[in-house]
C-alpha cells in the first residue's frame, strides 16, 4: 500500500479520539468508484477500513419480519466486491452491543475484534481474509443488555439507554482496552492475556477511553448519569460526565482524577499532551455552565473552558466536531472556528460550513465536515467546497480512507443523493467521446431504416407504465373474469452460492430475475436482469420468440415502438433490435465515454441506464448517469428511433466551486439550475430515474427539459417577499388550488411506487394543498392517477383530506397551481384517540 494511502481502522481512526487521517490522496470527489449493498437503516457503528479492506455491521429482518439479524460485512474497498459476510446474533437493535454507534469494532492489519453476542460475550478477534473467528479473549469485558441482571444498577440510576452494555473498545501498541459498564480491561491483542484490570464503584459507567501515546497514558471518563438528549441510538452518544480519570497504560497506576461534575460529555480527544472533551450534541446543552474545555494532561488541572451561550454563533448549531492539529484546535459547527489548542483564545471564525447530521473528520489536506464541505485549511485565507453527490449516515457519515470518501446508506431528503453504500474517488472527468462515434450500425440497421413507424392501439402496452406520460392505465377493457392462457418459465433467481452472487440478491435494487413485461405487435418482451437478456415471447401462446444479449444489466423494461424493441442498458448503452426477429439494428453510447466501475457487484458504466427509455413525440429519450455531480453529469438524449440519429443532446452537470470563506457572509454553494435552496445549502435535486413527457417537457426526478431542444427549465424567480411552505412558496390567495412540485421544483410529476426499478435514487414528489379552511399548505401523503383523474390524499397527523381532481385542469408548466375545485373531497379523521379498535 502506498505510505499516500491510509486507512481508518477505529470509530475515531485511532485510538486518541482525533479523526485525522494521514491520507494524502483524498480530495474533493468527482465521481462513483463504486456503489452496493441495499438501502439498509443507517448503521451508525461506521466503516473500518484496514489492508485494502472494509467491514461494516448491518441489520437485516429475520424470517418474521421484525426477528433482526445482525451481519458483519466485509468488502474489497476499491471496488465494493463482498469478501464474505457473517451473522452474529439475532434478535438484536442498534442499542445494544451488537449495534450503534461506538460499538467495539476495531480493524488492524488481518484481524477484526468485535462482540458476537448481547449477552455474556467476551471479545473475538475474527480473521479479515475468511471471517472465521481465531481467538477469543476471555479475559476481556463481556457484554449485557437490558433487563439483565448487570442492567439493573443502571436502571435504578435512570439509566434508560442500552450503551453501558455494550461498552467501548479501542486499540494500541498491540493493546485492546475495553470499557463495560463500571470496568476497565486491558488486553494483550496477541496472546489474550490481562494486562491489568480496574474496576470502580465511584462510577457506574467508564467511556471514551482515549490514549496518549507521547506518556503512554490512558485517559477515562466517569459517568453516573445518562443524559436523556443523548440516547444511545443518537447521534452523540455521551453521558453526564462526573470526572476524568488518568492512568498509566502500561500498569494501571492512577495519576491523576479531574471531576467535571455531570457536564454533559460526548467526545475526548488527544492531541500535543493535552485532552479536549466536549459535548457535540444537537443544540447545546443550554442549561449547564461550559460544555468544552482542554485538561493538561501533566497535571490533570484544566487549561481552560468555554461556556455556553445561545447568542453565540459558535453554539447556535446540530453538532460539533475537534480536530487538533499542529498547536490549534478546529472546531466544525456551522462553520469553523480555530483556537489556540493551549490557551483556548480564539483565532479565528469562518461562517461557511455545517457540521449538522454527519460527524466531520480531517486528513492532511482538508477538513471535511458534513454533506461532505471540504475546507483547505492549509490555504490562506481557506478556502471550502461541496460536493454533493452523497452523504452518509446521519451520526457516523463518511469515511475518508485510501484516496477515497466511503459513504454509508442514509434516508436524507435535503438533497437527492445517491444511496446504499457508495465510495467516492477524485479521478478527474474524462472528455466525452464526439458524436460521431457513438452510433454503431448492426447487421439489421437497413431493415430498420426502412420501416414504417405506425401507431399502436388500445390494446397496446409497449413501454413500462403503458405511455409516455407513465399512467400506468390504458383504454381497453377487460373481460368480467380474467383466465390464465398461458405459463412459460423464463429465468429463476441467481443461486447465493458465492459472495458476488448473494450480493446481487441482497439489495433494494433487486426486484427479481425478470422485469415487468411490455406487449406490443403480438409480442410479450421482458428483460432478464443478470444475465444481461432481452427476451421476446408470442402474445399469443407464450412460445420463446428470440433472446438477445447485451453488455450489461438491463433492469428495466423494454420499449416496443415501429417494429424496434428498444431499450437501455447498464453498460451506458442504447439499444435497438428488430422487434420480429431480435436481430441489432444499432447501439448507440449514451454515456460519455467507456468508464466502468462495480456496482451491485457486476462491471457497469459510470453512467447507466436506469429507467425505460421513454417514447416521446417520435423520438427515443434516453438519460445516462446518477447525479450532476458525479461523473461530469447526467446526459440526455433525443434519438430517432429508425436510425439512431442525434436530434439534441442536453447535459446536467454540476462542478464545485471553491470560495474564499474569510469573507462575510459567503456561501458555499453557489446558485445553479439544478440546485435549490435548502438549510443555507444549495441542495442538489436532480437525479436519473424514470423519463416521462407531458407533450411540452420530458421530465425525470428535478428537471424538465424541452422536448423540442432539450433546453432545461427554470422556473422565473417569485416576486416579491413570498412566505415559504415546505420548500414551496405562497401564491396570491386564490380558492381552492393544487401545488403539485417535485422536490421543491415547480413541475408536474407523477409519483409512482417504482422502486426497485431505478432504486430510492429520488425522493418521492412533494404535493401540497391549500384550501380555504386551512392556515397553510399542508403535505400530500400519498396520489394517484386514473386516466384524467388526480386522487390526492394531503394532510397532517390528526385530519387528511382526499380529494379527485380533473388532471387534464392542472398545469404542467409554469403556474404549477388548479384553481378548480375538486370533484369531490372527503375528510379522513387521523386523530387516533377517536379509535377504540385498530
């Protein structure tokens, strides 16, 4: 491994509790290195990350359901391919010691040590390469959990969280140091045996063992009350710290004992013979006197402490972060504040910046703090960007290791991400081919080229959801009672024989071996996911008609329109067969360049085809890509379908820009089409799923372009001072009207239930309704559309309205508003207390 490189083998990289990496590669990203897994909750216990290797622990349903199985993963780090999986326990929840944040995981060299069991489980140390367990550590902390006799001190204490059974684990010089409950153990990580031993009936709970490795100390808090804003499955978990202890880590000796009286203590961090504790919890605790300060680690006495204020910015934030580094102190709230490590006088403020959700790290080069804010802070003045293209976990977040940025799955709608599991690289974006490259001509292309393009009829499903406005209804009618004509197989699911081959199972993205089918000219066409197939059946008898395989997954329908069976692919390209026979027509390379990466474990282009193409006004509508920001952008285009002539070509892309932020009031983000103002961010709102076209505008997920040029819309800017609803703005009073927006984007979109097709790439649309008996705008719940019908179910806790709508009044464009009354509306009562039963 390069000595550029580096790893993250701990919660907090090592065991110092400073998050700084000595990597020298990570930069700001520019695209995907790879992406897997499933879109799981949160796993707030973080990344390890040790010899080229990630391991991560994930919960899964069981059998029943709600029977959670707890899985240690470990995975290839440069590309995301599965090494082998473990189950650990049942039964388990991310507040006992199997899960959540600071649980013992620690990563070094070929050995993972971690716990197995909720109850009476010492630590194990499992071998990276097989992920068998070698050696058990019998002499260390065992762990407990609610309701069990260990448990009851701490429940009579007020104790309601499961941390004190899972205890902390950190590792050093060879050493193991793990904290249970009111114990401390000291482990020789070779051969097992107890270093030294202590246990306190001062304090209920010891935590946050920190290590000073210039006097080879270990530092200790001691806690007897848990504090309620700090529940374990949080994102700061901490206690009311009563005191610090020191010791000697080499024998145990006590040096030294400096009480904190029950300030609410989250984080301790070493760094240059000094230790920084501090509470990083969501707004303060604004009833107690200081909640950061820096102890002299010679003398135990504290070199000074900064109170709470609530008119004071540096305080007035989610979260905060301490980097130490070179005589200062960096603290990521919102923005970033630099102290003399020593004196604690500060040296300077920088309003950008925001440390709210993700906890922020360093390496040599940059701090990087939440949405994935990266600030030079070698640069003077600093200087700070955003990217972004993902974020991980609210709590654990990111992990910026090996040149890269490691992300875990999080369920944040502030901005469209990408999800599940995705690593980020700085591989600069490469120029697009020309475009007369693209189109390659197969042995039918002169049959294609000659054929007639006649409309279907009512009879007709020739793409996914039926037409190009994706209704998912189609005119003709259906016999009383429905009969089966005809059963073929045509693929059964993957076999989990191997890790590759379990991994395409195990992830939202797989809803089967075969898509939904399309019907069109006496055909029934489906595409066979993993294998890469199209394949085509008589309507009318379900006999195999031809198969056709292509560079990569195709995960959702095919298109059939004038005598072509056309599709998109993950390997970046589109597809044209001839519909008779199966037979090439043409490909034609709707992604920029030929890129791959892994993705759910099988080689695909960086800018896949993630939806059925979409027929709109003649022409084939193909969109290649995640995200603007990953990869040089997502790419559009207008093909004839005959020919696979380009008739526009629109990209949306996004590159960062660095600012200045010793000016004032600076923003990060600067204003584009694709953004939107969120939380002080310009947010990201637009991502590749399902294409559809209203006749006027080919839309997907925050963007619609024209269908004529493929020009991007933006909306014009509101006039006046509007008052803000959710994203949305107040228009002037009008009666009853529909807002309908996609992801505060004033559009018209329909929201379907598709995941699985293109995964939980977008966030669902935002509908709101004002009516004249309601104060404001109130959040769509759920809609539904019928031929011309809008049903639109809108409301708040306790009462939801349903109302239909004529979809053919509502307005597509520009003023996003109906001023038509509905045909009918129905008050639902969601006011539990009004039911007895159910």
């Amino acid at each position: 491994m390069p000595e550029s490189l580096d790893g993250w083998e701990q919660y907090w990289y090592d065991a110092t509790g400073n998050p700084l990496s000595r990597d020298q590669v990570v930069r700001p990203s520019t695209g995907i290195q790879w992406i897997a897994g499933s879109q799981e909750t949160a796993d707030d216990n973080g990344y390890r990350l040790s010899g080229g290797r990630l391991v991560y622990k994930r919960r899964v349903s069981g059998p029943k359901g709600d029977d959670w199985v707890v899985q240690l993963v470990c995975r290839d780090a440069f590309n995301g391919l599965p090494c082998w999986t473990r189950q650990t326990a049942r039964k388990s929840h991310f507040n006992i010691p199997l899960m959540g944040k600071l649980t013992p995981l620690v990563f070094t060299g070929s050995r993972i040590c971690t716990v197995l069991g909720a109850e009476g489980e010492p630590l194990v140390a499992i071998d990276a390469d097989t992920g068998e367990t070698v050696q058990t550590y019998e002499q260390s902390g065992t762990t407990f959990s609610q309701g069990s006799p260990r448990s009851e001190p701490f429940r009579r204490a007020g104790f309601f969280g499961g941390n004190y059974g899972k205890g902390n684990l950190v590792y050093f010089d060879g050493l193991l140091i793990h904290t249970v409950g009111n114990e401390l153990f000291v482990i020789d990580a070779a051969t097992g045996a107890r270093r030294w031993y202590f246990k306190t009936d001062d304090y209920r709970q010891l935590e946050k063992p920190t290590v000073n490795p210039d006097d080879r100390e270990l530092y200790c808090i001691g806690c007897n009350r848990e504090a309620r804003r700090s529940w374990g499955g949080g994102r700061n978990p901490g206690q009311l710290a009563a005191a610090v202890l020191a010791f000697d880590l080499g024998t145990g000796t006590r040096k030294w004992t400096t009480p904190i009286d029950d300030r609410h203590i989250t984080h301790a961090v070493y760094g240059q013979r000094t230790l920084v504790v501090y509470s990083a919890q969501d707004n303060g605790p604004r009833d107690e006197e200081w909640i950061f300060g820096a102890i002299d680690t010679a003398s135990g006495k504290f070199l000074w402490r900064h109170p709470w204020s609530r008119e004071k910015p540096l305080w007035d934030m989610q979260r905060r972060e301490v980097v130490v580094r070179d005589g200062k102190l960096y603290l990521l709230s919102h923005g970033l504040s630099v102290f003399d490590l020593k004196t604690g006088q500060p040296i300077r403020h920088f309003v950008a910046g925001n440390s709210r959700c993700e906890t922020s790290k360093a390496t040599a080069n940059y701090l990087i703090m939440a949405f994935s804010q990266f600030i030079d802070y070698k640069a003077d003045p600093p200087r700070a960007t955003r990217v972004a293209l993902s974020r991980g976990s609210c709590g654990s977040g990111f992990f910026p290791a090996y040149g890269m940025v490691h992300y875990l799955p999080n369920m944040c709608n502030c901005d469209n991400w990408i999800r599940f599991h995705v690593t980020a690289s700085s591989e600069p974006v490469r120029e697009p081919l020309p475009d007369g490259q693209r189109l390659l001509r197969g042995p039918a292309y002169s049959q294609g080229q000659t054929r007639e393009t006649k409309a279907g009829t009512a009879t007709d499903w020739p793409m996914f959801l039926q037409g190009p406005q994706r209704g998912a209804w189609t005119g003709s009618a259906l016999p009383p009672k429905l009969a089966q004509k005809w059963s073929t197989f045509v693929q059964p699911p993957p076999k989990p024989d191997c890790p590759i081959a379990a991994d395409w199972l195990d992830t939202n993205d797989y809803i089967g071996p075969i898509s939904a089918a399309v019907a069109a000219e006496g055909l029934a066409v489906v595409a066979v996911r993993e294998q890469h197939r199209v394949e085509a059946l008589e309507a009318a008898t379900g006999v195999k008609k031809w198969s056709f395989t292509a560079g990569g997954r195709v995960v959702t329908p095919p298109t059939l329109f004038g005598g072509l069976c056309l599709f998109g692919c993950r390997d970046g390209w589109v597809y044209a067969l001839r519909a008779d026979t199966g037979r090439l027509a043409w490909r034609f390379l709707a992604a920029p360049s030929e890129r791959n990466i892994v993705a759910f474990s099988q080689v695909e282009s960086s800018w896949p085809l993630l939806g059925s193409l979409l027929i709109h006004n003649g022409l084939v509508i193909a969109v290649a890509g995640y995200h603007p920001m990953a990869n040089g952008g997502i790419h559009v285009w207008a093909l004839e379908p005959q020919t696979g002539a380009i008739k526009w070509h629109a990209t949306l892309s996004r590159t960062p820009e660095w600012v200045d932020i010793s000016q004032p009031r600076v923003r990060i983000d600067q204003p584009h089409p694709t953004a939107r103002g969120v939380g002080g961010f310009e947010a990201n709102f637009v991502v590749n799923n399902l294409a559809y076209g209203d006749g006027a505008y080919v839309r997907f997920s925050g963007a619609a372009l024209s269908a004529e040029t493929g020009e991007l819309f933006i909306p014009p800017p509101v006039q006046g001072k509007p008052k803000q609803l959710g994203g949305l703005y107040d228009m002037p009073v009008t009666p009853t009207r529909l807002l309908i927006n996609s992801d505060k984007y004033p559009q018209f979109r329909r929201h379907y239930s598709t995941e699985g097709y293109f995964g939980p790439y977008a966030s669902g649309s935002q509908m709101f309704v004002v009516f004249p008996e309601a104060k404001e705008a109130l959040p769509c719940v759920a809609c539904a559309f019928a031929g011309t019908d809008a049903v639109v179910l809108q409301g708040n806790r306790a009462e939801g309205v349903l109302r239909r709508y004529d979809a053919r009044k509502l307005d597509s464009r520009d003023a996003v508003r109906s001023d038509e009354t509905p045909a009918w509306s129905r008050v639902i009562d969601g006011d539990p207390r009004t039911h007895q039963k159910g």
